[in-house]
C-alpha cells in the first residue's frame, strides 16, 4: 500500500523491503559466487543488486497453474535494442522459492504485480546449461539468501480463517489471494477456521508452540487480539509469546496489524509480507478492569474514538466513511466524557519524542531471529503497578479531566487506512502514546484536527496532547453509561488501568524495528 507510508511500492523497490542488511550480508558472503548463471536456450540469470535479471529468448512464465510459452516481445517483457532477448527484473523481495530437480530443471517463484494491490506467484523453468552441482548449489543459496535475508525461510503456520470477518468474504480470500503465496514460499500450512466469538482464545491457549512458528489471522484485529491473549493465557505465556509470532493476512473491516507490520491492507501483499516477515518484539499492554486482566495489542480508546468506532455500527453501510461521519459529528457537537486520569509518563515534550523516534529509526534493523527468550515456565509478568482495585501508586497524580473530548493510547501508528494517529509509536520502546484532545475546543479547531490526520499533521497540533507513556489509570465520572474500547473492542464503561510490558509479545515486520508508517 504504497500511499501508506508514504513512500513508493516496496513491490517495485525492494530497496525499501527491510532489506538493506540482508543485502550488505548477501554481498559478503555470496562474493565468491560467480553472479551468472547460464541457463538454457541461450539465456542467464544474474543476481544484480537489489533483484534477478532474467535474460531469456522464450522463458516460460506459469502464473497460477497456466503454463505459457512467452515470445520474447510480449507481455512486458522488455527487448533488448537489436537482440532477440528478452529481459526481465525480479525485485528479490518478490521471490519466493527457487529449486531444481534431478533432471536439471530450474524453477523459481516470484510474486508477480497481477493489479495495483494484487500479486500472485509466478514460475519460472530453465533447463540448467552446467553440470556442474556445486556452482548451481552455490547460485541457488546466494539467491535464496538474498530473497529472505535473516528472514526464516519455510516458516510454520497456524492459520486462522474468521468466515464472517471481511463480511463473510475470508475464506474465499484466503483461497484466492493468500494460500497460492504461501504454498509458492513452501511454507508448512496447518488452517483452521474459527467457529465461535473466542475461539481463537482457546487455540492459541492450547497450541503447541514447538509445531509453529507463526499464527496467521485471516480477520481483521480482533482475531490477534483473542491470539495473544490465548498465548497469554498458557501457563508458560511469556515463553509462548516470544516464540510465536502472531501476524495478520488483512481480512477483516479493520485490518491495523497489517497496516503497521505488512505496510498494506491488500491480503496478497501483506502474504509476502509475512513469508517475508523479520521477527519483531512488539509491546503488549495489560488492562485490569473489576477482576480481568487481559492483554491489548493495538489500542485503548475513551471518548469519542471508541464511541465512534463501537456506536456506529448502524452506519456500516457507509464503510469506513462512518469512523469520520461518527467522528466529525461529535467533534463539532462538542461533546465532552470527563474523567480523573493518573499517568506515568516516560517521555513528555513533542521535541524529546522526535528525538526519541529519529534514534531508533536510525539504528541498523536488528536481527531478533535468534533473541533470547524467556524460559519454559515464564508465565506473564508481575504487574508491577498493581490492579485497578489496588490503591493508586503513591508516584501517580489523579487529574481531573472535566473537559475531556478524547482519550486515547496507541501501541501502534495507523489505526485505519488514512489515520496515523500515533506517528511517533514503536514497536517496542515499552511505552504507549497517550493524546488527549479537550472536548469543548472550537468547531475550526474540530474541523481542522480532522483534516490534520490525513494530511499527517496531527502530531504538531498545539491542542493535541502526545506523551510516551508506560502506565495509567482512567476513572470515567458523570455519565451514566458510555464506550470504552480495547483494541476495537468494547469492554465495560468502568474504570481501568493499563501498565505497559516491554517486547512481551511477537510479531513480524519488514523493519524488524519500526513500523510501516511516516514518524512524527
Ligand atoms: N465463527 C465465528 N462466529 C462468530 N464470531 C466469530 C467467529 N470467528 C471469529 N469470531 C469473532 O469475530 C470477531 C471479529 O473478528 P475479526 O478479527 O475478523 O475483526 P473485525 O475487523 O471486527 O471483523 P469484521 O470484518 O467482521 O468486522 C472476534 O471477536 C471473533 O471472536
């Protein structure tokens, strides 16, 4: 989703793939590869620098089953001036395989650009020229390791398809656009659809987290959400959490997980993504209400983004025009959700979270494959601020807040397509980003606020408040009833307190560090 970040398709620029230190180590280590490989009818595949040069009279392209002969001058295959060859480039990002049988027969899958937000794998056969089985050995790992990087190859995965997610539409989505990727990338595929509300609490509890190495959810958030608090939920949760990743193939109407990890909201994309996926230690926080605690991965929301989000469900039928319909209408009606808020602050000043934001995004992306984990038997961490129902910690101030419009933490960037409301996040700085806007501010004001999200100046409005933050308490006062909601969820309108768990829990990224967003 190239508008997303900003930037342009990864799908074309695979420089912008997570994939400089691959490439850095590629150039290291494969060095003594001879970067040609001769192949038949008078053609040759070149590793180049950032993709697979294929040069060929008649190379045989397979897309999804159908075997086609292609003449060299059709099909966007590029002729080389007053040759009768064919060119062609494979970004390494888009590779998924690549192998060759006993009679000598090379074959690679790629991920091909069928449509603007549409790949699908692709196969390309050559009869290998050389005999020679180390130099093709040689060839086939450093294109292999220039495809994934630190990337685990052939990965795991538990699917979970959600057949009412993307209204109704998953299953036929994960058939379509997701399974052919996978089964390209030789990953080992165990699906499941889920038939009940928390029945991916109940799998993720049970699952044994030696068999896979990544949860895949076919849905939109609230299917990861049930994931990591069913890993959670195991005796050794803490272990379970660092060993298994939980991603999201975007299937549902709110898709998050995927805009922040995968950098799209297209299934086909956000596949490769995953097969492609660096392993990334992710912040998960910890809510305790009345007697429950259970885990949020994405957001919590009091004021007028969960009554947006969770009281318009009437409006459906406007898509995703109802979260700026719902939102614009309370903004101007001035409506305002008082609450006594107590807040452990990490950092305070927009200047020092700038800061803060720009160091990370400027460290090498590090390689958490191999991260040390905790032991089998670590259950979830201590709480160390205690519960809602424990007496306030004697370090936090409860402050008024008669005026309040919204409250709302943030664990990740985008919460939909167009909202970068938390620019500044990180995947794992132990903090969450808390804004805070008044509810009684003026109607230009209001207007200008919503113009200020998509137009990614959000951040550097005056009356928005943004702090990192690692803890807090919020008590909703002088309403009878009203919304809260936990990563998309509503839960009830009473108090609750959250306390921010470092990396606890994992999931896969391209950066392997930050997500697929603009910084503030
Ligand atoms: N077979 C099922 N029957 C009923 N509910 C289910 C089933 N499978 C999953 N669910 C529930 O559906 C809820 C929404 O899941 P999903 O992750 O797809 O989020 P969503 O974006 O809200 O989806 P939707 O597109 O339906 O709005 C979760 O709470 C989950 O427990």
């Amino acid at each position: 989703m190239a508008s997303l970040a900003g930037e342009d398709d990864p799908f074309k620029d695979p420089s912008l793939a997570g994939s400089s230190t691959p490439q850095l180590e590629s150039q290291m280590q494969d060095s003594a590869v001879d970067p040609t490989l001769a192949v038949g009818r008078n053609a040759s595949l070149t590793l180049a620098t950032d993709s697979l040069i294929v040069l060929g009279t008649s190379l045989l392209v397979r897309h999804e089953g159908l075997l086609e002969a292609r003449s060299s001058a059709c099909c966007g295959l590029s002729l080389t001036p007053g040759q009768n060859k064919a060119t062609r480039s494979i970004p390494f990002f888009n590779i998924l395989w690549a192998e060759y049988s006993q009679d000598e027969e090379i074959t690679i899958q790629y991920a091909h650009a069928e449509a603007k937000e549409t790949v699908r794998p692709a196969t390309i056969r050559y009869t290998l020229e050389t005999k020679e089985r180390d130099v093709v050995d040689a060839w086939m790992a450093a294109l292999l390791h220039r495809a994934y990087g630190p990337s685990q190859r052939q990965k795991r995965i538990k699917v979970l398809v959600n057949p009412f997610g993307g209204q109704g539409k998953a299953q036929k989505i994960y058939n379509k656009h997701i399974a052919p990727i996978l089964a390209a990338a030789r990953c080992e595929i165990d699906v499941e659809m889920t038939t009940h509300n928390e029945h991916a609490i109940e799998i993720a509890k049970n699952i044994d987290v030696d068999k896979y190495d990544v949860i895949a959810c076919c849905s939109g958030d609230g299917v990861p959400h049930e994931v990591f608090n069913g890993l959670g939920q195991k005796d050794d949760g803490a272990h379970a959490l660092a060993k298994i990743a939980v991603s999201q193939l975007p299937c549902g109407s709110g898709n998050a997980l995927s805009l922040n990890m995968n950098g799209t909201n297209s299934p086909s994309l956000a596949a490769v993504a995953m097969v492609k996926g660096l392993r990334t230690p992710l912040d998960l926080v910890s809510i305790t209400q009345r007697d429950k605690r259970t885990l949020s991965f994405l957001s919590q929301s009091v004021g007028i983004v969960a009554e947006t989000d969770l009281a318009t469900e009437h409006l459906r039928w406007m898509g995703s025009a109802r979260f700026t319909w719902g939102f614009f209408t309370r903004l101007v009606g001035k409506k305002i959700y008082p609450a006594d808020i107590a807040v452990k602050f990490e950092v305070e000043t927009k200047a020092d979270i700038r800061a803060v934001y720009s160091a990370e995004k400027s460290k090498p992306p590090p390689n958490h494959e191999e991260r040390p984990m905790p032991a089998m038997g670590t259950g979830l961490p201590e709480l160390k601020w205690g519960t809602v129902n424990d007496p306030l910690p004697t370090e936090w101030d409860l402050v008024p807040h008669d005026r309040l419009g919204n409250f709302y933490a943030g664990n990740m960037a985008y919460m939909s397509p167009d909202a970068n409301f938390f620019p500044a996040s990180l995947p794992s700085d132990g903090c969450v980003d808390l804004v805070r806007i008044d509810g009684d501010i003026d109607r230009w004001t209001a207007i200008k606020t919503l113009d200020a999200i998509s137009k990614h100046q959000f951040f550097d409005q005056p009356h928005v408040d943004y702090h990192k933050i690692s803890a807090y308490r919020i008590i909703p006062k002088n309403q009878p009833d009203g919304y809260i909601s936990i990563d998309g969820e509503r839960v009830p309108f009473q108090p609750f307190q959250a306390e921010v768990h470092k990396g606890l829990g994992t999931v896969l990224s391209r950066s392997g560090h930050l997500y697929e967003a603009r910084g503030p």
